[in-house]
C-alpha cells in the first residue's frame, strides 16, 4: 500500500501525543520565533497535523486556525480539542491555495515542518502572502535540507566515522522515506535552502531570521547521532 498522510494519521497522532522528542523540539523551535502572548493576534496554522502546534499558539492567547488537507488529521485534531478546549479551530484545506482563507485576514502563518510536504512551493508562498495583512509574519520550519536529503542514511560507526551519510542534495523533488517508522514514508519534497529563501525573497517577503536551532537533550536522548546536527531549519519572515 502506499502511504498517505491520511493512512499515517492515526499512527501519527498517537506517536505526538506519546511523546516523541523531535516533534516536541521542532514545536518549541518555532515558537521560540513568535512572541509569547499572541492574545489580539490571528493566526493560520498551515499544515497542522494533529494540531500540536496550533494548541500552542491558541494557548499563547492567539485567535488560531488550523489547515490541513488530511480530513483525518484534522479529526484527530478536533477529537483533541474536544477532549480538552484551547480555542483553536480547525479546516479542511490546501496549503497551496488556502482557499479557506480571506485575504489580508491573519497576522500571522505558522508551518511547522509542513512546507516541504506542499507540491508546488511557490504557489504556497503566493497563498501565504495574499492572506497575510501587510506586515504581517510567516515564520516555518522544515526538515534540514542538508541533512534529510533524498537517500541520506545513518552510519553508525562500523566501518566509518559516525554521523549522517548525505545523498544527492541537489535533487530537489518529491522521495518517500524507507523507515517504517517515519512520517515521511507518506512523502516529502526535497528542496535545497537557496530555494526556500529565493522564493519568500521572490514573492515579497523581507527575512528576519534563518535559525538552524542544535538538537536538544532530549532529542539527543532519543536519537545520539543527531548530536552534534541540527535536525532543522528554521525562517521567520515578514510580508512587505
């Protein structure tokens, strides 16, 4: 069978709600770019899973929506807000259009290792930029590029030095992952950083801040030979 965000969703959302370090650290990285009292401020959460981060940011006091095209994410993240209310909202829609979205209608967009998941980059950028107000902050991340590029492997020391083998990083597109037990099983774009940065210069956006936050205890807890590499890449931007 071949996966889907939709077939993963429930597998994914027990593994966030469990625990899992990496979700955790890439969730704080993020909010590490947003002020800590969003109360006054709209907030679109592109991309949003199970809601992990969108239920952050509605506790930050922020007025938050989030997006996802996987119905069955976004049940699992209404179950949750159900069972314990943030006053978060949530919807069905296309991170590449945002066609739920009025224009000039938010303060702020959220994509929390969610834009390298989006086909068609550019046309997701365009989409954040028309419903962004004037001003406004596009702050994401995404998953290394440098180091989660297509057929990247872990060597464990065996007959090398261990550390992160790197494929061809130069072939940006689309690659599923052959760990059973990742997420990206269900597909990911590969694109180099010169890509992200060139379309949010490209689409009018003024880069504030380009973070590459260092693996944190627990996630090299959880998984040694990421110490030492950051697991992500983190861009705030402001729309002009």
């Amino acid at each position: 069978m071949t996966e889907t965000w939709d077939t993963i969703a429930d597998w994914y959302a027990e593994r966030v709600r469990t625990g899992s370090a990496m979700h955790e650290f890439a969730r704080d990285a993020l909010l590490d770019g947003l002020p800590a009292d969003l109360h006054g401020q709209r907030i679109l959460d592109l991309g949003c899973g199970e809601g992990l981060i969108t239920r952050a940011l509605a506790m930050r006091g922020g007025s938050v929506v989030g997006i996802d095209p996987s119905p069955r994410m976004i049940g699992h993240a209404r179950a949750a807000e159900e069972a314990t209310p943030t006053g978060a909202r949530y919807a069905v829609d296309d991170g590449g259009s945002l066609a739920t979205v009025a224009a000039g209608s938010v303060d702020w967009v959220t994509a929390g290792l969610s834009l390298n998941n989006v086909p068609d980059l550019a046309a997701a950028i365009r989409a954040v930029r028309r419903v962004l107000v004037p001003g406004g902050h596009l702050v994401f991340t995404v998953p290394h590029p440098c180091f989660e590029a297509p057929h990247a492997r872990w060597n464990d020391g065996a007959d090398e030095p261990p550390g992160r083998v790197v494929g061809n990083y130069l072939a940006e597109g689309f690659w599923r992952s052959a760990n059973p037990d990742g997420s990206r099983r269900a597909g990911n774009q590969h694109r180099m950083l010169s890509t992200y940065v060139t379309s949010l210069v490209e689409h009018g956006f003024v880069i504030g801040r380009l973070a590459e936050p260092a693996p944190d205890a627990r996630v090299i807890a959880e998984q040694p030979l990421r110490a030492g590499l950051p697991p992500f890449l983190l861009i705030s931007s402001l729309r002009s």
